[in-house]
C-alpha cells in the first residue's frame, strides 16, 4: 500500500453485503485535529488520491481521512453487484470505525457521486456530522444523465461487461488511453495541459486493476445510482441534520451543473469554483483554502 496523498495507509477488513472485502484507507495530519473525511469521486478512475493536491494545502491544519471505495482504486474488487446501497453500507463501516479513534463530530467532504451516497445517509449519521460538503455532487451516472433514461435500461450493459471474455476484452477497448482522454478532457478537467501521457498512463493504470471493471460499469450505467428522480436529492439535503455547504463546478457539463444548481435550495451555503467533476483535483489548493476559510468555524 503506497500512500496516495502523504499519509499512513492500513487495510480495513468489513463485513459489506455478505462480503468480506478490504478496504484501503489512509490517514495525513495530526490526530488531535479536527477530522475531515474525503470521499473521493466515483468513476472509472475512481481513487483516494484525488485529495492529493488538497492534502498539500491543508498540511497539518486537519486530521484527513480518505479511502478508496470497495470495487475502485486498491480496495477489493469482487465480481459482485454493486450499487448504491452497497456502497452505503461501506460508508457506514468506515464512519463506524472512525468512531473508535475520533468520537466527536466530523466533516464529511463528499465529491461528485460520493455526494449522493453521504446524502443517503442523512438521517442516520448526519447528526454526527459537523458539516457535510458537496463538491460538484451528482446523483445519476453517466449514461442515465446524458439520456435522461433510468438506470434498469442499461442493466444489459452491466450483464455484458461482467460476462467473461467479451466483458474483459469491451472494458479494455472503453479503457483505452484514448477513450479515457476524451473522458477527462470533456467532463472531468478544465486545463488540457493536465493530460500528459504519463498522466493518461497512470489513470489507465488504475482503470484496469484486476476486476475494476465490475463497480466501473456500475457507476457508468446508472448502477450507483440512489434514485431515478430528483425528488430524492432534495429531500435527503433537507434532512440533514448538519450544515450543507454546496460547491458548484463553474464548467460542469450543463445537465450536471442543472442538477447541483437544484440542490442550492436545501445548501445553507453556496460557492462556485473553477473546474468541472473533477475541481476537486483541478483546483484542490483553492478549495482546501475556501473550506479552510468557511469550515473553520464550526469545526
């Protein structure tokens, strides 16, 4: 286990969905500080290192604690079905662990779909938190927002891509450096620069760890998905029994960014930052010293 933003990384074992899965988390910063927990982004390229150029910034001020989702990064992944609420489920025994070592209130600082899994847990773990922060939330997976389709129509997909033989060989060919380059420079980063071949290598590195592509395809075609409606976003933030503070990507694609610009509604506060799903890599020092900034008061 190679610490991915400068932190110590241990090996959790968790009991999820009949499941015994290990989870790698990692933690940076003085215990005594007031405890941030980073969930990262989910997608195809889904890691706990995403927070690095954020970590950087906010150095020895918090206690930061991050993982990579069962199914992404160097967590397990199973050829299991994934969906949100086992995702949930993987949250709450994260939380339920961090408890032993860090009994007070946290901030929870969830970025794109992570938001909507944090926000599933509203009534039973809000009250825990400090503050919960959305950076560039979203709620429906790729395929289900640019069709405006529910997530069942693509269950074929997900059958697919777990079959042996084909499945490997299509997610290989949806993997492939030119593929997640398009990925990245439409939807994730604004600054084209970022895409450098070794970078490009590195992320497809990630993307194609043994059995990623089960929890990937999940993510793509709807799978993690909470709802199929809004309806559900909006009523979840309204029972929060914390403070929301809702960051919007300035570029995020426009269905995204009309679905963050709804959750303004139930956000007791609101910013707007460069970037679009991924500004939480992109623009990680700005948003470190906005959270700092607006954070710091109810740590």
């Amino acid at each position: 286990m190679t610490p991915a933003f400068g932190g110590t990384a241990e090996r959790l074992q968790l009991d999820l969905g009949g499941h015994r899965l290990g989870v790698i988390l990692e933690r940076s910063g003085p215990r005594s500080a007031p405890l941030w927990l980073l969930l990262p982004a989910l997608s195809t390229v889904s890691s706990r290192g995403e927070w690095k150029p954020m970590a950087q910034v906010v150095g020895d001020q918090r206690h930061l604690v991050s993982f990579d989702w069962p199914g992404f990064g160097e967590s397990d992944r199973p050829a299991i079905t994934y969906d949100a609420s086992f995702l949930r489920s993987a949250l709450r025994a994260v939380l339920t662990y961090l408890r032993t070592t860090h009994p007070g209130r946290i901030t929870v600082v969830a970025a794109g779909h992570s938001a909507s899994i944090a926000l599933g847990l509203a009534g039973e773990w809000s009250a825990r938190w400090q503050s919960l922060v959305a950076v560039a939330p979203t709620w429906r997976g790729p395929l289900p927002t640019m069709t405006g389709w529910p997530p069942q129509q693509f269950s074929w997909l997900q059958q697919l891509i777990a079959a042996p033989l084909i499945g490997p060989a299509l997610y290989r060919l949806n993997t492939s450096r030119a593929v997640l380059k398009l990925m990245l420079r439409r939807h994730v980063w604004l600054d084209p620069d970022l895409l450098t071949p070794q970078r490009i290598r590195e992320e497809q590195q990630l993307a194609r760890r043994p059995g990623a592509r089960f929890a990937s395809v999940a993510f793509v075609s709807g799978g993690l998905d909470p709802a199929v409606d809004r309806a559900w976003w909006l009523q979840q933030a309204r029972m929060l029994q914390c403070p929301l503070q809702l960051v919007v990507a300035a570029q995020a694609p426009p269905r995204s960014r009309s679905e963050m610009e709804a959750l303004t509604a139930a956000a007791d506060q609101v910013s707007v930052v460069p970037g679009r799903l991924g500004l939480h890599q992109e623009f990680g020092a700005l948003l470190a010293r906005q959270l700092l900034e607006n954070v710091a008061s109810i740590d």
